[in-house]
C-alpha cells in the first residue's frame, strides 16, 4: 500500500528497489507439522504444533509443542492451511428446535 497518491510506490520498494516479500508471514495460532531434531527410529518424524510467533534473535518460528507444554524455535515446519484437527469438534454446536412458543 503506497503512503499517499503522490507516492505511488511503498517507501520498501523505493528503498530496496523490490516488492517486500510476505510469504513468510503466518496467522497467529496456525497448526503445524514441525520436524523434530533428534528422533529415534520408530518414533515420528513431525509433531503437531502451534505458530505463535518470531524470534526477534534468530530465523524462524516459534512453536508451542500442545503435548510437553513447550515454547520452541523451529525452521523447519509445515503449516497447515485448514484447520487444527481438534477445532473441528469444538466449532461444532448441537441446536435443538424448541416446541414452546416465544414471549
């Protein structure tokens, strides 16, 4: 978005000479599959996590692992555009259609 009719491109693009890029943005709270780094044979290979921000020290993501209770940084990650997999039964409202009349 350019700061003023005047302007018409974004102080980044004068500055840099190219478009920011946004691909590396991610909703707040998204699911994803994060690599683990040490993994034994039988065991998974990704745990289910959640996105909760970025590091400003380092590149990368932070993720809140829902089965240790942990706050980690992780590059290697797959997010998941739908929604978490236990979302799905909460979102869900069972409604009744009721018999007495409205007063």
């Amino acid at each position: 978005m350019a700061p003023s009719k005047m302007v018409p491109q974004t102080p980044y693009k004068i500055w840099h000479g190219k478009s920011a890029s946004y691909k590396y943005l991610r909703a707040w709270a998204r699911p994803a599959y994060v690599k683990r780094l040490m993994e034994d044979k039988l065991d998974s290979r990704s745990i289910m996590c959640r996105f909760i921000g970025y590091p400003k020290e380092t590149t990368g993501y932070y993720f809140y692992d829902l089965s240790e209770q942990k706050i980690f940084v992780s590059r290697n990650a797959v997010f998941l555009e739908k929604g978490f997999p236990a979302d799905s039964r909460r979102d869900k409202m069972l409604l009744e259609e009721s018999s007495e009349a409205r007063q």
